[in-house]
C-alpha cells in the first residue's frame, strides 16, 4: 500500500512539474544519460543475517565500476 501510494504521489507531482518517472529493472539502462546516481544499502543495520541471501538476490542490480562509467550511460 505504501509503495502504491508513493508511486502515485511521484507520478502526481512530475505532471505538476513538467517531468516524468520511468521505471526499469536494468541497471545500465536506469543510469543511462544520467549525471547523479543514488543508491540505498542492500543490508540494512540489524538485520545482517540476510546479507548472503541479499547479495545473491540483488546481485545484478549492483552500481559497480561499469555501470558507473560513461559508456554506459550513453556518454
């Protein structure tokens, strides 16, 4: 319900302003022509026995070397 709400509230004030949201599961793609990328933590503090499960989970969501450098951004 949180997340519905959220995407609902982003979506209400990007047409207020002129601006759109996208939504992408590719890594390479969501960084593509971008100049800031911020990221979250995977594992959060307290909850460090998910950690394995996590890194293996989101591992090809990473923002390592590659996706960060300009070719693939489309630079």
């Amino acid at each position: 319900m949180v997340c519905n709400l959220t995407l609902c509230l982003t979506r209400r004030r990007c047409s207020q302003n002129g601006t759109t949201v996208y939504y992408t599961n590719d890594p390479y793609e969501a960084v593509e022509g971008c100049d800031v990328i911020v990221t979250d933590t995977w594992v959060s503090m307290g909850v460090e026995e998910e950690k394995e499960r996590r890194m293996k989970d989101f591992s090809g969501y990473q923002v390592d070397e590659k996706v960060r450098s300009s070719e693939s951004r489309g630079r």
